[in-house]
C-alpha cells in the first residue's frame, strides 16, 4: 500500500468515526448513557467530520501550491537547459517580471534647423498593466539626453500625460547627463476579464546632426510596437534598426508625410531599436555634351 492510499484510509477512517460518534445518542442502546457523555460524542463527532472535510481542501491548496511553486523552479532550466546555471538564472528573471507594457507607440517628428541640425519632437504612448493580484507601483521615468550643441539647442521634456492628466513643463532633475522625470505610479491589480490598464504619454523635443540616430530601449516586455517618423519627403534618408533579431522583418509602410514600421513580435526588457537619418545631397545637373551642327 502507498504512503497516497494510507493517507486517504486514515481520512476514511476518521469520517466513519466522526459519523459513528455523531449518531452515537441517537441508538436506543446508548441512551441510557448520562447527558455529559452524549454531548461529548457529538462534539468529538462533529470535530472528526470537520477535520475530515478540513483535510480534503488543504490537500487540495497544498497540491496546488506546490505544483505552482514547482512550475516556477523548473520552467526556466526547462526552456534553458542546453544553457549555463548563470544564464539560466537570468531568464527566470525575466519570466518572474509582473508588468507588461502594451500598445507601444514612438512618433518621431523631424524639421531642418538652422543650417545643418535637426529638431526631432518625439512622443511615446503606450500603456501599462499589472500582471499581479495585488496592486503594485510602477516608477514612470523619462529620460533625455542633454544637448551637445550649447544653450540655443535645449533638450527638454515637454509634457507628460498619466491616462488624460497633463503635466505641462514637468519638473526634471539632472542625473547622468540627462534630463530625467520620475514619477511613481499606481497600477490596479489584474483583471483578467475586464484588464485595467493605465495610459502613459511623454512629449520631448531633441536636437541632433542632420546625419544621426536616435535609440529607444525599453525596461519592460512588450508584446509589439509601432514606430512611425514623420519628415519632409525627399530631403531624409530614414532607416529603422532594431536591437534584436527578429524572426521576420518589421512591415514598413511609406506614408504620405514619413514612414512608418510595425514590430508585430515581443521586444524583451534591454532591447529596443534606433531611428537612424541622413540628409540626401542636392542633385547635381548633369553635363549634357552639345555637338556642334556639321559644316
């Protein structure tokens, strides 16, 4: 007999007792028995019952809990195996990630400046859901590079929105050479049949070469993304680059004011891509040789 089939033979058993202590005042027999004495076998009755019942949905969480916490400690050297322990640990962290940033968007804006400079308005909307069954705080951050190119050239962010409320100028702070604004924000818990997402929207207006790139990488899964560049056709050669190598190429689609591409597979957590432009060279006309009429 299995250690299985005697745990649920003892279960068994104690319902058959509890039962059989339960009806004991019951039987014409054992009536005669004093009132303290048919109180207690009904009350250690009902107690072995309980426990009986108590039994059957511990076992039930704790077969649960167990094969939960099991999936967790194997799926990653499951998925890794062929992998060291050190890689293998990394990926479980990234299994263990509890928000998902969805419906990612990146609209680049890009206008000749000046002589030889471009200003790029850049606006990033996408929103973010908590995957946990608890409410948890997710730290908002942009960040902004600040301008190599002296005052006149101000790398700022412009506006930040959390679902519709707007914060115009926000407040940044400098940390590492960059323009950074913070903000923690509370996400609800899961919903799974009706997913409560919140919105986050930056606006920021940056200053480069008018042949350079631009990087965006992100810190949280997401599923896919859409990165349009908007510019004067005919006067930018753009590109888009993504950081990772992705099982078929982003779909491009030339728009009547830029260019737009379309990432329908996960981007991971230190992954991204780079929006890369160059200003074409002016046409040269070309030297027509004239022949002279014959004589």
């Amino acid at each position: 007999m299995t250690a299985r089939q005697k745990y649920w033979l003892g279960l068994l058993g104690s319902l058959i007792v509890g039962l059989s202590l339960k009806l004991l005042p019951h039987w014409k027999r054992f009536q005669s028995l004093g009132t303290e004495w048919t109180q207690f076998t009904s009350e250690a009755g009902s107690a072995l019952i309980i426990a009986f019942f108590l039994a059957i949905l511990v076992d039930a969480a704790l077969k649960e809990e167990l094969l939960t916490e099991f999936a967790k400690d194997v799926s990653g050297h499951i998925i890794g195996n062929l992998l060291p322990l050190k890689l293998r640990k990394h990926l479980i962290e990234y299994l263990e990630m509890s928000l998902v940033r969805d419906s990612w968007n990146v609209t680049y804006t890009l206008e000749p400046y000046r002589d030889r400079y471009v200003r790029a308005t850049v606006l990033s909307d996408f929103e973010m859901e908590n995957r946990l069954s608890d409410a948890q705080t997710y730290q908002f951050v942009i960040a902004v590079e600040k301008s190599w190119f002296g005052p006149e050239f101000q790398n700022l962010v412009t506006r930040v929105w959390v679902n519709d409320d707007l914060t115009p100028q926000p407040d940044c702070i400098e940390k590492n050479g960059n323009w950074v604004y913070e903000r923690p924000v509370t996400l609800p818990p899961l919903n799974r049949e009706n997913p409560q997402r919140v919105r986050f929207r930056t606006e920021s207006t940056q200053y480069f070469f008018e042949c350079a790139f631009s990087p965006f990488i992100s810190m949280w899964p997401v599923p896919n993304a859409t990165v349009t560049v908007k510019y004067p056709k005919g006067t930018y050669d753009v590109m888009f680059d993504p950081t990772f190598r992705p099982t078929k190429a982003p779909c491009r689609n030339e728009l009547q004011d830029g260019t737009q591409w379309n990432v329908n597979e996960p981007i991971l957590p230190g992954q991204g891509f780079f929006v890369r432009w160059s200003k074409r060279s002016a046409p040269t006309a070309a030297t027509i040789p004239i022949r002279e009429p014959a004589a």
